[in-house]
C-alpha cells in the first residue's frame, strides 16, 4: 500500500528515472519520464534523470540510487533487457521483472500464456513480413502489427475490399523485425483497463478521431476521446476488468499494467489485444486518469509505484 502524502515522503531517497532510450517509442518515454520525476521531486525524493542508453549498467553503478523508476517504453527498457541489468546491479526497480516483461513484450508468446489462462484473445498468428507484405495472409478485415512494439508503432489495419497488404512491410526502411502479427480485426469499441497490484482499476473507452487507435490518436493533441466509465453493460465492464486482472496475473506482471481489449458489443466478443507493463505516464495516458478516478492522483500514483519498486526488494531481501 502507498505511504500517506503527508509531508515529503520520499525525503532522503534516491530515484534514478530511466526515460528515452533505444526504442521507436523514445520521445514518449521522455515525456513519461520527464513527468514522473517532476512528481518524485515534489515528493521529496532526490532525483537523477537518466537517459538510459549502453552504458546504463556504468551509470547506475555511479549513481547507486536506492530505486529506479523504469519509464521506459517499447523494446530493451520494457521487455527484460533492461530489468536484467538491474538484477545484475542488485538494484530496487518499479513495474514487471524480467520475466513478465519479455512475455508481455512478445506478442505471440503472451497470447499463448494467456490464452492457457482462460483470456479471450484474438486469432491469427505470427507470419513473416515479406509474406504479409505480398499476399493477404488473413482474409480482411485484419491488423498487422510488429510482435515486439508498443504505442501502435508499426501498426496497419487492412480493410474489407483491401486489394492489397501494406506496402510498408516490404520497405527497405521497416525496422520492426522480420515476422509480424496478423490478427482478425474485431469491430466495435476500444477499452483499456489499469491494473494496479493486481487490483483492475476501472474501463475506459477510447473514441479515435481517426478511427483507428493509431500512434497519434494515442499521443497527438485531440487525437482521441477518453470516455470514463465505459459506456457498456455493467456484466461486460466485470468481464473487460477480470480479463485484464486475469492477464496481469497470468504473465507474472507486479506494480501497475494496462490492458487494450477491443469489444464487439453488437455480438457481446471481448477479446484482449496486450498488456502494457510500462504504461504511458504523459499527459494523455490512460493509466495515470483511471488512477485519478479511483482517488489516486498523479504524484500519488507515482509514489504508489515507486514503493511497490523499492518494498518489493526490501521483502525479496529478507526472505533471502
């Protein structure tokens, strides 16, 4: 549970927040960061704002920092790398560990532990570009997406009618690895649920001004519509909740996740796309609202997560 917010209750401690990055989500990752350490600051904490790059493992040996706050998004600061090299380091870091990182990175792999879960996923599978990129592999309507990104990097809906897949899994310049995801698209609405110590917070439904939850519908200013509660059936926002605590559960997640489930309310499908480990914490995030909902605010959220990090370890050390 969260200390109280009285006074500055993470006066004396050291946070080392880790933003940017590698990944194709970098300039997320820094405004994630970016915020999250204002928060510490006014909490108290001494703050170091690390742009982690290779000589991660040299800074933080430098730094010594009692916690690492990981706001890193997308590939090597969300899918175990780095969560490895803190282990190495024997330091305290927030959110999911090595394991449950890299499964929720994978796609086709998470879809595999949480379908033997009992978690409605979509069908489809795991196909090389170059076939996708040349032939319809799934009749349309379906999605193609990279099997290791976030933010909706990469990603491309195909159509009814559609002549032909997207051109861009055949560039020269597509950097998303060698095999995709290609998933039936599922009409209707776009959910996310907030889980926080395996706590389902509440659904939110997203209206794209686009139409489809894109890259910039997600980060772009007006680009989406974010609608607290969901406008579904109390027996469905009970479902889209226990599916993603379920998902939480199953992958091993710890600290706060977020799932993306799409709702086909015509026919009553649900079905959950991924679990975000590191969840967006900008100004449009959809955790940090659904915090806000339920009495957490941001720096409440923040601090709730960084003493889930460092309690974590102190318990992991005295069981030791």
């Amino acid at each position: 549970m969260p200390l109280p917010l009285a006074g500055r209750p993470l006066s004396g401690r050291h946070v080392a927040v880790l933003m940017g990055g590698l990944s194709a989500e970098r300039e997320v990752s820094l405004v994630s960061g970016a915020a999250c350490a204002d928060a510490l600051e006014r909490l108290g904490a001494k703050v170091s704002r690390v742009d982690a790059g290779r000589d991660l493992a040299a800074v933080l040996t430098a730094l010594r920092p009692d916690v690492c706050f990981n706001a890193l998004h997308g590939a090597w600061g969300e899918d175990g790398c780095v969560q490895g090299v803190l282990e190495t380091l024997a330091l305290a870091y927030t959110h999911s560990g090595v394991l449950a990182s890299a499964l929720a990175m994978d796609k086709a792999k998470a879809k595999a532990v949480l379908a033997a879960a009992g978690v409605q996923v979509p069908g489809g599978g795991l196909f090389s570009r170059f076939d996708a990129g040349r032939r319809h592999v799934l009749p349309p309507p379906y999605v193609v997406k990279p099997n290791a990104e976030g933010s909706s990097v990469g990603v491309f809906r195909v159509f009814e009618g559609a002549n032909a897949p997207p051109e861009a899994l055949l560039s020269a310049e597509w950097v998303f690895g060698d095999e995709v995801m290609v998933e039936p698209y599922v009409p209707g609405l776009e959910l996310s649920v907030a889980v926080m110590g395996g706590r389902a917070l509440m659904v939110t439904e997203i209206e794209a001004a686009t139409g489809f939850y894109d890259y910039d519908a997600k980060y772009g200013e007006g680009g989406s519509r974010h609608i607290m509660p969901a406008r579904i059936s109390a027996a469905a926002t009970e479902r889209a909740k226990g599916q993603a605590a379920a998902a939480h559960a199953a992958l091993g997640c710890r600290g706060l996740t977020r799932s993306d489930l799409r709702y086909d309310d015509v026919n009553d499908i649900l079905v959950l796309l991924e679990v975000n480990t590191q969840p967006g914490m900008t100004p449009t995030s959809l955790a940090p609202e659904q915090a806000a909902h339920v009495g957490f605010d941001f720096d409440k959220l923040v601090l709730w997560i960084t003493e889930d990090g460092y309690g974590r370890r102190d318990a992991e050390r005295s069981a030791g």
